[in-house]
C-alpha cells in the first residue's frame, strides 16, 4: 500500500511539474510582445529589393521577408513562423500593411501579440 502512494505521489508531482512547464512555456513572450511598440516606416527611404527582419520573443518570434518595389511592399512572406500559427490571421495582417502601405495597422481581435510580433519583423525589415 505504501509503494501505491508513493507512485501516485510522482506521478502527482510530475503532472504539476508538466503542466507548470506548460503555462510557462505558453506565456513566454505575451507580456513583452503585449508592450511593443511598432513604429511607422518610412518606405521614400527603402529602395527597390527584398528584406528580411525578425521578431523574437518566446513564443511569437518569428521571421519575414518584404518584397518592396517603387517604394511600394509588393509582398510579405514568412520565413519563420510563429510557434501557434494561425494562417487567417497572417494573411488578413499582411493584406491591411499592403493596403495601407504601412505597419501602422490595427491588430486582428484575439491575436494582439502575434500580430504585433508579425508588425514588428516587418518593420524591422523595412528599416534596415
């Protein structure tokens, strides 16, 4: 009997120990990328080519490239995605910075950070 609750007693520790790692691991980077700051860019300044820029924190690093031609973005592409992608949310940002020619966008509901984090690897791109 003894033995029956020394086991359930790891196992007990080990499902808190994993679920503790998980919520860590979840929330890394959400406060930080909750506080960044995207600045507008310049594009008169950015000549004709393809830039990459990234963004990391936790999580939402990520990494795009910027096609930019007549001093208009023709394109964004990611390289490196983040960690919980979601492809409706990348699309509808990447098509309001083409529409608006700018990161100076609103951010999708429900996606602050990723779309933050998305806003500042183009930016970081965009003014290299």
């Amino acid at each position: 009997m003894k033995l029956v609750l020394k086991i359930l007693a790891v196992v007990a520790l080990v499902v808190v120990a994993v679920f503790a790692g998980g919520v860590f691991f979840i929330n890394r980077g959400l406060d930080e990328g909750s506080k960044v700051v995207i600045n507008r860019v310049d594009l008169s300044l950015v000549e004709d080519g393809t830039y990459n820029g990234k963004y990391q924190a936790g999580r939402f690093s990520n990494e795009v490239s910027v096609t930019v031609q007549n001093h208009k973005i023709t394109g964004i592409s990611i390289l490196k995605d983040v960690l919980f992608k979601k492809d409706e949310v990348t699309k509808e940002l990447f098509e309001r910075v083409m529409e608006k020619q700018n990161t100076d966008v609103d951010v999708i509901s429900g996606a602050t950070v990723t779309c933050k984090a998305y806003l500042k690897s183009v930016e970081d791109a965009l003014s290299k």
